[in-house]
C-alpha cells in the first residue's frame, strides 16, 4: 500500500520541478510544435499535444486539434501519466469504468495514448499524447515511437532550461544554477547541518584592467577556461563546480567537512596555483569560505559573505581567508553610510564645518584655519571623519562633497571678513576633483560672487592625489595657481616627496604630517629629519606648516628650526563657528592686536569690538 505521507512529498517535488522550468503558461514554441504535429501524423489521428500536469490542470504546452489551452486535472489521463511515470494507453475512454465520464469523453475524445515526460532527476511533469476519436489498438512499434518523441520534448525542455544556466565560456554551470542547487540542496537536507560554501576569485579588479590594456582580447577567456580545468581536476568528480561571475567560480564543501580541515587543503593548493600562473599571467587568485547552517541559509546572503572573505583574502599572504562577521559589518556599514551621505548632502542639519587653527610661530598670531567637515548622523550620532571621509574621497559623492564644504566654508569666510575677521581658510580637496576640468573656473567664480579675495583660499591637496593622474592634475593646479589660489602640499612625507614634484608644483606652503610632529622632542632622527624638511621647503620658496603640535617642547623645537606656523591640539582642537570666533578674538587680543568687530550671526561676545 502506498504511503499517503511519501505521495505527498513526491508531488510537492514534482511540482517543484516543473515550476523551475518556468514552461507553466508561456507563449507556444515552434520547437515543441513541431514534434507535436509529427506526432499526429505518425499516428493519424487528429490530436496530439504536450501536456504539463500542473495541480488542478492539464496546462497544454502545445496541441494540434483542441482549442482551449487547458482542461482540469481531474479524470485526466495525462495526470494518471504523471502520477506513475509511465506509458498509458487507453483504447476506448468509454469502455473505461474511470474514464467514460471524463471531461476528454464527453467531448468525443475515444482513444488516448500518452508517454511520460520525465526529468533527469525522475520528476514527471506530465506527457505527449495523441488522441482520437474512434476507438483504436495501439502496435509496441507505436509505442515505441511515442516514448522517443517523448524524449525528444524533454531533450527540448531540459535544452531549453539549460540556456541561461551554463556559462558559455567555461562550460559550467553558473550562479542562477548553483542558486536553484543550492535551495535544492535545503530544501532535501535537515536543518542543523553546517556546510561550507567556497568562493575563488582568480584577480584583482585592478589587475584585469591591467591586462586587458596589454594583453589579446581572449586573455580573459584563456584565463577562465584555464582556471575551471584547474578546479575540476583539483576537487574531482564528485563535487560540482559553478562560474557564478566573471571571474569567480563557487563549490560547496562536502558534507561534514570542517574549517579545520578545508583551509590548510585550500590554501595548499592555491599557493601551488600562484606558483604556476606566474609564468603566464599576472594574477593573484584569492579564497573565501563562508560557513553557513542548512535549512535556515539564504544563498545570495552566502554568496555575499564569501565574497566578502574574498576582499579580506587578498591582503593576506595565503591569499585565503573565513569569512569574518566584524569585518562583514564594518564593511557594510559603510557601504550603508556611503548612500546615507548622499542624503545629508541634501539637508541642512547634518554636515557642518568645525575650524582648527593655524599659528604664526614667531609672532604667536592666528593666520588661518583649516576648515573640517563633521556629520552628524540622524541615527547613529556623530560619524567621525576618519570613518567617512576615505570612502567618500574614492566615490563618486567626492565632487559634491568639496562643492558642499567650498559654499559652506566661503558663506562662512565672506560673513567672517564683514565682521572685520581677516583670516585665510584651507580646505582639502581629493584626487577627483584634481581631474574635474572647471575646478579652477568654479572655485574663482564662487570666489568672486561673495566678493573675496583669491588669496583668502588655500586649497591643500596630498602628493598621492596629485601623483595619480599627474599630467591633469598638475594642469588643474597651475590653473588654480594663476587664478590667485594658493596652493598647500598636505601630509608632506608620507607621499612620493621628490625633489623634482616639490619644484614642479606651483604651490605656497608645505604641511609636515603630524606622523613625524608627534613625539619630535624625543626622538633626534625625527628631528634630523624635520629640519632637513624644513630647510628644503624653504629654500623652494615654501612656507612650512607643522600638524599635530601637542606640547610645548615640540613648538619650542620647530620654533628653534625656523618652521613658519604650526597647528594642533597645543593651541586648539577643531572649533565650532562660534567657539573659533571666540578663540580668535581671545588670541588676537592676547597678542596685543587691535580688533573692530562688527555685528555677525555665530560671533560671540559683544557686538562691536574694540581693543589694543
């Protein structure tokens, strides 16, 4: 007797099947009609058609003879078809104690013949029938020729749903497969079991788009061939392996094998991989492992969490890496923080503009600030700009990003200078806006409207910035200088420092990075070699600025070694509009200086004034 509970999950997978074949309800295909007419004609008779057995219908697939495109499952001959999986003939529906008063005999249909249409994985999904309307014998030649027509549609079918799921170069199959394999795979094992999913990326981005300059324009596709023989030969017959990107191939680890074992196995291989790929491609191929629990994975969530280990897999010397939950967050906080910027551009309560200032050492008078961004994040509080600024410079938000602190930083300039505050502002500016063509046109032309001179505006820029398109960059610099910009080499030390870029760049002032300012006082070759940087900026004709002075005895130092201006904790963190307003004030008259302020929104203290 047959187990109610086991018919059950063979036709829920069987329906599963032929959902995935996506043939329910499409358009007719010439293909399918084609062996559908030559079914009618091998065999006389008037009707034939696929039929696909879907839960309450017979969903014609394509017919000659009928004109309704389906017709309910029940007491339908080809659902018996799908039910058993085999040939069923019936030589008169009428004769038949079940069949006589179905839907097929009431509309004069006789005979039925109809051979199962069954999947390489045993589903039946239903069948190719002819049908009359006379009674009629059925030869074994005929039946013979009904079951290879049979085979031919699902040669059709299983062609057909092939296209799309193998990669066309490597012959593999790819990720819309291995996600349909891998929900397979769930939905058959109990939930608890732990598998590893396994990702191997066979370069760099940047390394593709160095050879793709180089090389033949069938790099690539060696490349990919290559690497899916190498993988096949290295894991064997019994795994699957997919093309699931370009250049990333996936395999699931076998049942019960732990990280302990798979990482010291993987990376084995790969080093022997480098070992060999190096005498004919430049390319570094990386490994990450995602752990995930059977049953309760999603697959495109396991996709991402390997490819995350595969970012992480590229820094590290055994270019394999376990995936890393902290590093994962990190990194999508980020990207989550990446589109949330994007929006606080737009809006008026979340960026703001802190000022820190720049001290003349030999007089102890402030000169200038250096305008900070700071975010605020409606959420998340503040966001530190250690955090968001790198990202934001490598994206395609760093153009409206400068625009923002330009407007912001000049508004505030403009109301600076109406109240009788005479200071220079600097602002940083990253690679990209060294290759935007108009830079110097727009910074002068928002210069001019709010009425300020050239010269109230420093633009710092990195040697790192400037030397990775130098040509445009350097063209965009002269352009600023000639405009009355001024120009200031930040971070001095950490970049490329040669003596023929400190002479070509068409700049006004040197920072020294706070990298060899911190704890100068003790450390002689530190100062060795901070004097020797301030010698040679100057003698270039460079004033020279110190970041991050803390103590007084590393001002005392840089004021012994002839530095121009120093800036840093020891005088001032980042200030806000008004708290800076204050200090200015409060410095200037400490200094002896003679102010008159007039009235202005932020400034603190009395509206006017007036000292010496």
């Amino acid at each position: 007797m047959t187990n109610p509970d086991s018919c059950h999950i063979n036709e829920a997978r069987r329906m599963q099947a032929l959902r995935k074949l996506n043939l329910l309800d499409t358009p007719p295909s010439e293909a399918f009609d084609r062996i559908t007419r030559m079914a009618s004609r091998l065999f006389n008779l008037p009707v034939a058609a696929v039929s696909l057995t879907d839960t309450d219908r017979q969903w014609f697939k394509s017919r000659v003879g009928i004109d309704h495109s389906s017709i309910p499952r029940m007491k339908a001959p080809c659902g018996e078809v799908a039910d058993e999986g085999e040939t069923l003939v019936i030589a008169d529906l009428l004769a038949d104690e079940y069949y006589r008063d179905s839907r097929l005999a009431t509309d004069g249909v006789r005979y039925y013949a109809g051979a199962p249409l069954v999947t390489q994985d045993g589903h039946c999904l239903g069948a190719l029938c002819v049908l009359g309307t006379a009674p009629r014998q059925t030869t074994d030649e005929e039946i013979s020729c009904l079951n290879d027509l049979a085979g031919m549609v699902m040669a059709q079918i299983e062609m057909m749903h092939a296209i799309g799921r193998v990669d066309s170069i490597s012959g593999l199959p790819n990720r819309t497969q291995f996600i349909e394999d891998f929900d397979d795979m769930q939905n058959e094992r109990p939930n608890g079991e732990w598998r590893l999913a396994i990702l191997i990326n066979l370069a760099t981005p940047e390394q593709l788009a160095h050879a793709a300059r180089a090389m033949d324009s069938v790099y690539l596709d060696v490349l990919v061939n290559d690497a899916a023989a190498w993988i096949r030969d290295e894991i064997g017959n019994g795994r699957k392996v997919y093309h699931v990107a370009t250049t990333q191939f996936a395999v699931l680890g076998a049942p019960g094998m732990t990280l302990d074992v798979c990482i010291p196995l993987i990376e084995a291989k790969i080093a022997t991989a480098i070992a060999t790929i190096k005498s004919s491609f430049v390319a570094t191929p990386a490994v990450g492992v995602a752990p995930f629990e059977v049953g309760t994975a999603d697959c495109l969530s396991v996709l991402r969490r390997a490819q995350s280990a595969v970012h992480d897999a590229t820094e590290r010397a055994s270019h394999v890496a376990v995936y890393s939950a902290h590093e994962d967050s990190l990194y999508r906080r980020r990207f989550t923080l990446l589109g949330d910027f994007a929006t606080a551009l737009e809006q008026d309560d979340q960026l703001r503009l802190v000022f820190q200032p720049r001290i003349d050492i030999a007089s102890g008078l402030c000169v200038g600030a250096e305008a900070l961004l700071r975010w605020n994040h409606p959420t998340l509080g503040p966001i530190g700009p250690a955090e968001f600024i790198p990202f934001i410079e490598r994206s395609r938000l760093a153009q409206a990003t400068t625009a923002w602190v330009l407007n912001a930083a000049l508004n505030q300039q403009r109301a600076w200078r109406q109240a009788g505050l005479a200071l220079q502002l600097s602002l940083n500016v990253s690679a990209i806006n060294l290759l935007e063509p108009e830079l110097a046109s727009r910074v002068a032309e928002a210069l001019d409207e709010r009425g300020l001179p050239r010269d109230c505006l420093e633009l710092e820029i990195t040697e790192s910035a400037i030397m990775a398109q130098p040509a445009r960059a350097n063209a965009t610099l002269e352009a600023l200088a000639a405009s009355g910009v001024h120009l200031a080499i930040d971070d001095f030390g950490t970049g490329y420092s040669s003596l023929a870029y400190l002479q070509r760049m068409p700049a006004d002032v040197v920072k020294i990075d706070q990298s060899f300012i911190r704890e100068l006082e003790s450390d002689p070759r530190q100062q060795g070699l901070v004097r020797a940087m301030i010698s040679l900026s100057q003698d270039l004709g460079l004033r020279v600025v110190a970041e991050g002075v803390e103590n007084e005895a590393v001002l005392a130092f840089l004021r012994q070694a002839g530095c121009d201006e120093a800036q840093g904790y020891w005088f001032a963190r980042p200030l806000e509009t008004e708290a800076f307003t204050a200090w200015y004030v409060g410095r200037m008259v400490e200094r002896g200086q003679q102010l008159s302020l007039n009235s202005m929104p932020g400034a603190a203290g009395p509206k006017v004034l007036s000292t010496t």
